[in-house]
C-alpha cells in the first residue's frame, strides 16, 4: 500500500512542477557558483537537459552574444537547425510569436542531390540552402562538424552573416576544430568547448534564448 501511495504521489506531479523541482536542484547543487545572470537561463536549461553540471565550465559565450540573439529573436529572426530532433525540440509556437520559423532542410530533395553530386554531407548543402534565404538567422547545430565548417566558409566569403551560431555538435572527428573555428569567425556564439553536445543541447539554447526574450 506505501508503494502503491509513492507511486499516485509521483504519477500526479505535472510536467511544469517536475521542471521547477528540477531547476531547484540544479540552484542547489550548483551551490557557491555564481553564474553571469546573463547567461544563467542558458546554462541551466542545458544542465536541466542534459544532467551534466560540465556545461558551467563548457558552454562558451561571445561577447553580447544572449543579447545580440534575443534582439534578433525579437525582431523575427529565423532559426535553421542541421537535425530534424533540434527542429522538433524547438518551442515553434513561441518563437512565431516574434515572427520567426523553424527551418532544417537535411529531408530536401534538392539538398540530396546537391551533396551527391559535390561528393559532400548533407549538412554542409543544408547550409548552403540557409545562406540563400532573405532573413536574419540563427543557427542551432547540434550534429555535424561540417556544418559549423561550411558556416565558417560562408561567413569568410562574405556570403552569410548570422545572428548568432549555437555549435555544440557532439562527437569525436573534427568536433573540437569545428568549434574552434566559430569561436574565430568574428560573429556572435554560444559554442559547448571539447566534444560534448548534442541536438537536444542545440534545441534547449534556441528554448532559453526565446523564453528570455517574452
């Protein structure tokens, strides 16, 4: 009968109090840390993710880079993802309240195609596609080194100029390099230093980043 009460206690517990209780423990564990209020939504929403209290140390900002990102958030930015999980773990319905949209193009036929036809992923044709569209973005890239890669080539080539890139692909092959190379692309960046990260990483920046701009 105790366990069968313990289980009702648990089962009743609603998703909102579960992430308040959770974000309550991740305040207390963290303990003596002081984190930037600037970047303390952010940082704790990871953790909140990812159960890793590594990404205090990780996570690497950009000067002005939150509030660079929110006012481009404000004013309808878009953001482009290299997976479809960060697309589908981006709060959508929140962030068309500004204006903006989601867009990830690896399923595109013509992004197939072009990656074939040049020998290369689709992740780097996907960004490719993003540098074509006519808005202010963001880029949330939690999967593929090539993608932060061929940003970096865009943005040097004068061909692209993002809000904001969110590099946290997670990995081992050119991972570390990938993001090396965004932290000295001369734009705005949240990048998770060393091999962890992760689309579900890049989809609870792009969260945090909308829900401080309500």
């Amino acid at each position: 009968m105790e366990n069968k009460s313990e289980y009702s206690r648990i089962m009743d517990i609603l998703p909102q109090e579960i992430e308040k209780k959770s974000f309550e423990i991740i305040t207390e564990e963290l303990g003596d840390i002081v984190l930037d209020k600037e970047k303390e939504s952010i940082i704790k929403r990871v953790i909140h993710t990812t159960a890793d209290f590594e990404y205090v140390k990780n996570l690497k900002f950009s000067d002005n880079a939150v509030e660079t990102a929110m006012e481009a958030i404000r004013n309808g930015a878009s953001i482009v993802t290299d997976t479809q999980m960060a697309k589908a773990g981006i709060n959508k319905k929140k962030l068309a309240k500004f204006g903006g949209e989601v867009f990830n193009f690896m399923s595109d036929e013509d992004v197939a195609q072009i990656a074939k036809e040049n020998g290369t992923t689709r992740a780097k044709a996907c960004m490719d596609k993003a540098a074509e569209l006519d808005k202010d973005l963001i880029f949330a890239i939690g999967n593929a080194p090539t993608a932060l890669i061929r940003l970096y080539e865009l943005i040097k080539d004068g061909k692209l100029n993002p809000k904001l890139i969110i590099g946290v692909p997670v990995g081992f092959v050119n991972v570390v390099s990938s993001k090396e190379l965004i932290m000295e692309a001369g734009v705005p960046f949240i990048v998770a230093q060393g091999r962890k990260g992760g689309s579900n990483v890049a989809a609870a920046i792009c969260n945090a980043l909308i829900y401080m701009t309500e």
